[in-house]
C-alpha cells in the first residue's frame, strides 16, 4: 500500500475531479502484496446464487465470504474520496470480483444509476453541482492496456441529465477514452457518467478487478440474496467500527 499520506487538500482536489470529470484515476493505492492476495483470493471463489462463470467471472458480495475482503472497502484515499463525496454517514452496497478471460466483449455505453432526468440548460450552468448518490472504485489488478478490457470513460457525461441513447458514442461531440493503468490504481467514478467495458483483445491474458460500490446512508444495501442474506459472524468479529458502519450498522436516524 501506498505509505503517502492523505491530506484533506488531495481528497478535496480529487472530489473536485469527481465534479467535474465525473472521475479520477487513484495511483498506487495498492501494492504488490495487496495485488497479489487478490488475484488469488478471486481464484478461490467460487459462484453462489447470481455468480457466474464463463467468459467473464462475476463474484457478488464478496465481503462476506472471507474476513480477507474486509480491508479492500475501506482502502487510504479511496474511502475518504467516498465519505467526502457520500458523506461522512456512507456505507458499501457492493463488493464484486471479476475475471475477464481472453475473448470477453464488455459492455455498451451506459450510466449505472441516475436519480432523475434533469434539463440540459441546468446542467450547464457550471454554478450548478449535482450532488452524488452513488460512487464506484475499480481496483485494477492487473497493467491495463489498449487490449485488456480497459474501462472506457466520456469525462463530463455525467452532466448529461440523461442515460446514452442506443448506438450513441460520444457525448457534446466527446468521444469515450480508455483509462490505461498499472496494477494497483483505483478509478473512482460516480454513477451518472456514461463508461462502458471493453474487449478483452489479448491472447492469453485474464483482467482480474475488484469494484466496490458506495452509496448515501439513504440508498438501499441490496445484498443478495435478499430475504436469504445473512451476515458471516467470522467476518462480523474480524470488522473495524469503520469497516461495521460500511456494512450497515449506523446510528439510528429518520426511517429507521
């Protein structure tokens, strides 16, 4: 892990990136041992209820299977980029593996969540600041490149007011770009900007990601599977107070 310290000054620069650009590329938040227990941690899960194996391994809540998780959601610089974004208050509603297999076609434009269409002329106004409901960080275990399913991004789209149309590639005449990293950099990116997957163009190589999802104390935790899910006490007893809040015990508050 990066041995830098996190100072109010750099979490503020990146939240104005968030505001801006929609994103902002993390460098070094993991290091090599971290990379390195995750890629193996990944290649001992296996699929449970809406997991799926193929192409593309896709492992949902992962948090609770292994106290092992538990660091990776609260990771220096990302998780005061989340609470600074979020608010103080914030929790996880998610924690997902993949592995992207030589052959994976990744997924069209689109935007994960957005609370309400707004008018472009008031998206426009650069005074305006359209508040986050929910953020993701990608945490890339692997050196991206042009082949590797890099992440792809339209910086600003999330002032779009809108999800993208069918076939739309660009947004107020800006293309998608692809975010090129190195193993342990985490993109951080808020749920309204148009970003899509990529091919994985390589011969023989696997991208393996963790993501972690963030969201206001407001928005639900959907951990499935649902009426089923219950917390792994291992995992319960091995958590920090930080690491409990994520999880969902919070101070009582309106609607609880």
């Amino acid at each position: 892990m990066s041995t830098t310290r996190i100072t109010r000054e750099a979490t503020a620069c990146h939240l104005q990136a968030l505001h801006q650009q929609g994103f902002v590329l993390l460098p070094g938040v993991l290091d090599s041992r971290q990379v390195g227990e995750l890629r193996a941690a990944i290649d001992r899960l296996e699929p449970i209820h809406w997991d799926y194996s193929g192409l593309v391994d896709h492992y949902k809540c992962v948090f609770n299977r292994d106290p092992l998780w538990l660091a990776y959601l609260d990771l220096p610089d990302v998780i005061e980029l989340a609470e600074a974004a979020l608010g103080a208050d914030c929790h996880v509603i998610g924690q997902t593996a993949w592995r992207c297999h030589p052959g994976f076609v990744g997924a069209e434009l689109h935007l994960d969540y957005l609370v309400m269409e707004l008018p472009p002329t008031l998206l426009a106004d650069p005074a305006f600041e359209l508040p986050m409901q929910i953020c993701t960080a990608h945490c890339y275990l692997d050196d991206i490149d042009e082949d590797l399913c890099p992440t792809l991004v339209i910086p600003g789209s999330h002032r779009a007011g809108r999800k993208p149309l069918p076939g739309e590639r660009q947004w107020c005449g800006e293309p998608a770009q692809a975010v090129l990293c190195r193993a342990g950099d985490v993109l951080m990116f808020r749920s309204e900007l148009w970003h899509a997957g990529s091919r994985n163009r390589s011969a023989d190589r696997t991208r393996y990601l963790l993501q972690v999802h963030y969201g206001r104390r407001m928005v639900a935790q959907k951990f499935s599977p649902y009426l089923a899910w219950r917390f792994n006490p291992e995992v319960l007893a091995a958590c920090t107070a930080r690491q409990r809040r994520l999880l969902g015990e919070h101070q009582e508050a309106e609607y609880d």
